[in-house]
C-alpha cells in the first residue's frame, strides 16, 4: 500500500477511494496533493469535500460521488 499520509488507517481509505480511477491524472496529481494536506480528520473532510466539488463541476461524477463519500468518514457532524 502506498504511504500518503504515514497514517496506515487513512492510507488505506485512501487507496479504497482512489483505486477505481488509478488511471486518472486528475487523480493522480490529487495523490500527490493529499501528502501535503491530509494530517488528521479535519483535514480530511475539508479536502475530499472540496475535491468532489470540482469533480462535480467537470461532470467527473463517478469521482465525485467516490470523493464525496470519501469525505463523509472524516465528518463527525
């Protein structure tokens, strides 16, 4: 499993999320992204949340809808 966050746990829902569109550079570069941004589950919510956005925005709705998923884990609302 490839190391994101150094937390195994998140690294895990990472690869769970983004494993179906491996092949995507979009999501590819956001792989890089997560390393300087993902440190806990605030940050999390925050960037899945906006992420799944721009996605939605494009009509990259399969990945939206992944993402957006994705950031319901780190929403203890």
């Amino acid at each position: 499993m490839k190391t994101i966050t150094g937390n195994r746990q998140l690294d895990f829902q990472i690869a769970r999320f983004t494993m179906p569109f491996a092949n995507d550079q979009e999501v590819i570069n956001d792989l890089r992204d997560m390393k300087l941004h993902i440190n806990n589950l605030d940050d999390w919510y925050n960037w899945w949340s906006v992420h799944a956005r721009d996605y939605e925005k494009k009509q990259k709705f399969a990945i939206a809808a992944n993402y957006y998923k994705a950031a319901y884990l780190g929403d203890d609302s």
